[in-house]
C-alpha cells in the first residue's frame, strides 16, 4: 500500500496548522471582502454579517464535525467514503461534491497566481500613490499573459507540496498559516489607524435590516461561510483520513471554523477601512460613491483586495517591507487552501488504484487546463465562482443527506459524546443536521431560484443567470450518474 496512504499528522500542532490552512485562504482575505462589499446596502453591510454568522453555527460547524468523523472513521477520500457510508448507489453523490472543491480549484490557482504576481511587484516596484496607479497594475497584469504563467507557478507549487503526502503537508503549513496570521493582524491593526478608517467600520457593522428579507443575503452568507471554513468541501474529510485517533472532533471543528471566521472578520475591517479611508477621508467621496467603486473594482469585486491593499501600504511608516509581508501572507494562505484542494482529489485517485505521481500529474494537469478560462477573462472566473460557490450549498445537503440516512442520533452516540477529553455535542446539533441543514438548502435555493427568473435567466452564456447554473450542474449530475457503477467499481480497492 502506498506509504502516503497510511500516513499520519504527527502532532496536535501540525494538525491544527492543517485544518486551519484549509479555512484560512483566500476566500477569508480575497473573497470575504469583496462578497460582504457586493451584498451591502446603502446603510450598512451587517445584514450580511448576521446571516453570515447563523450559518457559522448552523452549517459549516456541524458539517465540520461530519467530515471529521467519517475521515477518521474510514481513512479514505471522499468518494470512496460516500460509498461506505451511504452504498454503491450513492457514488455519484462523493463524485460530485469532490468535483464541486475541484472545479474550485480550477479558478483559485488563478487567484493565487495574482497573489504571487503582487508579491513580485511589491518587491521590484513602488507601491502606488492613487487609485490610477493602482488600478494601471491590475489591469496590464489582467490584459497579458501573465494569468495564464502564474496560474502554472501556482499549480505546480501545489503538486510539490502534496508530493510526499501528509507529510510533507504538515511541514509546509507549520510555516505558512502562522506567518499569514501574525501578518494579518498587523495590517489590520495598521488599517485601523488612518484617518477616517472608523467610517469604513461603521459600514460594515451597521445592518441594513431589510436586506434579511432576501433570498440573495442568505444565498451568499451561507456560501461564503462554506467557502471561509470549508464546510461540505470534503477538505476536512480527506486531511482527517490522516487524523490521529488522540486528535478531538467536536473541539477542532469549533475551533478551526471560530478562528477562521474571525480572520475573515480582521481581513473585511482592514479592507472597509483603508478604503473608506483613502477615498472618503482623503478624496471627499460620499459614502455611495465609495460603495460604487467597491463594488465595480473587477467583476464582482474582483480586484478589491488587490486594488486597495497597495494603497494602504503606500500610507504607511515601512510601507514597502509591510506590503511584501502582506503578499506574501496571503500568497501562503492561498496555498495553504490550494495544497488541500489538490490534495482532495488526488486521494480520490489514489483510492482508485492509481500511485500518488500519477495522480498528482493527472489532477495538476487537467486542473490547469480547466482554469485557462478563468485566467484569461475575469468574466467566466467570476461566473465559475458563482456556480460552484452555490454548489457547496447542494454538497452540504448531500453530507447531511447520508448521515441523515444512517441516523443522526447513532452518529452523536457512537462519535460526538465526548470521548477522550472532547466536548461533548448536544441535542441541537442533531436538530440542525436532520432537520435545518436539509430544510435551509432545499428552501433557500427554491426561494433563490423562484427569484432569478430575470429577463436573461434562459441564457446559459450570460455569467450570473439561472440558466448557466442549472446547466453546469445538470451536467455534472448527470455524468456521475451515468456511471456510478463504473464508480463504484474504480473505487472498490480501497472500499473493502
């Protein structure tokens, strides 16, 4: 059996650092910025927040705490653990929640290209004085070839740092979650101290009250929670394959996604700040001025953090040294996710007979394939991050769905009583997983999709209408059920 396989994390630390790595990436610094800029209103974006955080405890924590389970449980990747916990005909539902975090991957290596392109500029160039300059930076590196080069140096960083498995995983992630927290916490510190920061603040705290009574709020609160902390993802199920049997459930789950949602938290103040600070306090733009251009900096919001960030270091005592530690964290947070994301489905490979090489070529090959759309127009990036971000939501039900299957209450007794020092779980927790999760996915994305039926809806080419949504998810669906028995039987090694 491969080595890789049989692999444990050999401490507590090198643990945490791991499942920490997972939920802190760029979806705490890059997208909790930009997601909570698109889904404020004019008065606040705390509306946002509050649906944000029910989902925290009501979704991604419990889902956490499953993953863990049947990790530890049946030390295999995600396919294979769906057919041991639900059968052989339910195959196609690991194949699809595996494929959801991996079409992910396939634009987040884009991602975390720009993250080391802005690492390099932060070195070699000065740091912009004004929005113009800035802007200038993101669009010649958008408008050249250059995506398409750092979307390679990302992936096949990626490949290297799973090569040798858990690890060579642990190691890495000693390194980088710590740096990126310390460098977070001082730029948000330092973003907190310009003038006319509080403003910025006071926006992304104030609720705008209405808002709770819209699907889209929802929609986008409980994606992103699953995107911050990697609920439904089969992340924490594939790295738990490698959890020791002395490593706590229910005590890493709350922790991980706590301290994760808290980083997301210091990224949107430091984000909100230096930009309410630098256009509002220093430009005199009003506040639905300043709103505008959050929200039309790229594609959804795209560049937000890459727009703003420079310009918060260009204000800065030591701003140069600050912004290269800066890029530099979140370049490891976006490998810090990126080496779980390749590592998912390369095990799900591994589990089907093939040796951890090919794998790997197999996955960091067709996973830059895949992402040579989104490299090279931001438009299909943005639309990819909409489908498949809503398709957590749809893994999640799945998740809920086989455990639901096999009895809540039996899961809680056998697995989340306390053993061994850990917290215990309560009777809310199986009210949440056999009742909320099912209900909240199955009504959200009915009130959601009841909602969408726009002028444009029936156009699978326009990037944000229903109609493209249902499309790539019909497909993907209907693949896996076509040849779940080839499934199964690709899988049945590792199955036994």
């Amino acid at each position: 059996m491969d080595s890789s396989v049989t692999a444990r994390f050999s401490s507590r630390w090198g643990f945490f650092m791991s499942v920490l790595g997972i939920a802190v990436g760029t979806g705490n610094i890059w997208r909790f910025p930009r997601i909570a800029a698109q889904n404020g209103g004019d008065d606040g974006a705390g509306a946002f927040l509050i649906a944000w955080l029910v989902f925290l405890f009501a979704w991604s924590i419990p889902l956490i705490m499953i993953e863990y389970v049947w990790g530890r449980r049946n030390r295999v990747g995600v396919v294979s653990t769906f057919i041991k916990e639900g059968g052989d005909r339910f195959a196609w539902m690991g194949a699809f929640v595996a494929f959801v975090a991996t079409a992910i991957t396939f634009f987040y290596s884009v991602v975390v290209g720009w993250c080391i392109y802005y690492l390099i500029q932060m070195v070699i160039s000065p740091l912009p004085q004004s929005t113009d300059q800035a802007m200038a930076v993101w669009n010649d590196y958008q408008s050249g070839g250059w995506p398409l080069l750092f979307h390679a140096i990302a992936m096949g960083l990626g490949g290297l740092a799973i090569y040798k498995g858990v690890t060579s995983i642990e190691k890495v992630n000693k390194v980088l979650v710590p740096t990126l927290l310390a460098i977070v916490l001082i730029a948000t510190v330092r973003a907190l101290m310009l003038p006319g920061a509080w403003e910025g603040l006071v926006y992304l705290f104030t609720p705008d009250w209405a808002q709770l009574a819209s699907p889209k709020i929802w929609i986008e609160a409980l994606t992103q929670n699953a995107w911050d902390t990697g609920a439904g993802w089969g992340l924490f199920l594939t790295y738990a394959a490698y959890m020791s049997q002395k490593h706590n459930v229910v005590k890493s789950a709350v922790i991980t996604a706590v301290s994760n949602n808290f980083v997301s938290l210091m990224a949107a103040m430091m984000v909100f700040s230096t930009v309410f600070a630098v256009l509002q306090t220093e430009m005199g733009m009003s506040r639905l001025e300043v709103l505008e251009i959050m929200r039309n900096s790229g594609p959804a919001s795209t560049g937000l953090t890459f727009i703003w960030m420079p310009q918060l270091f260009a204000r800065m005592f030591l701003g140069s040294p600050l912004a290269i530690m800066f890029f530099l964290g979140l370049t490891f947070a976006g490998f810090s996710s990126l080496i779980a994301q390749l590592e998912l489905p390369a095990r799900v490979f591994i589990d089907a007979g093939l040796s951890r090489p090919k794998a790997i070529g197999m996955v960091i090959g067709f996973s830059y394939l895949l992402g040579i759309p989104s490299a090279i127009n931001l438009n299909i990036l943005s639309n990819q991050d909409f489908v498949w971000g809503v398709a957590l939501m749809v893994s999640g039900a799945f998740v809920a769905f086989i455990v639901i299957r096999n009895g809540v209450e039996k899961m809680r007794a056998e697995s989340l009583s306390g053993e061994d020092g850990d917290w215990s779980v309560g009777q809310a927790w199986v009210i949440i997983v056999k009742y909320f999760i099912p209900v909240a996915a199955v009504t959200l994305l009915a009130w959601w999709l009841s909602q969408s039926v726009t002028d444009r809806w029936f156009d699978p080419f326009d990037p944000g209408s229903l109609m493209t949504l249902l499309v790539q998810w019909a497909l993907m669906i209907g693949l896996f059920l076509s040849i779940n028995k080839w499934i199964v039987k690709r899988m049945a090694g590792s199955t036994k």
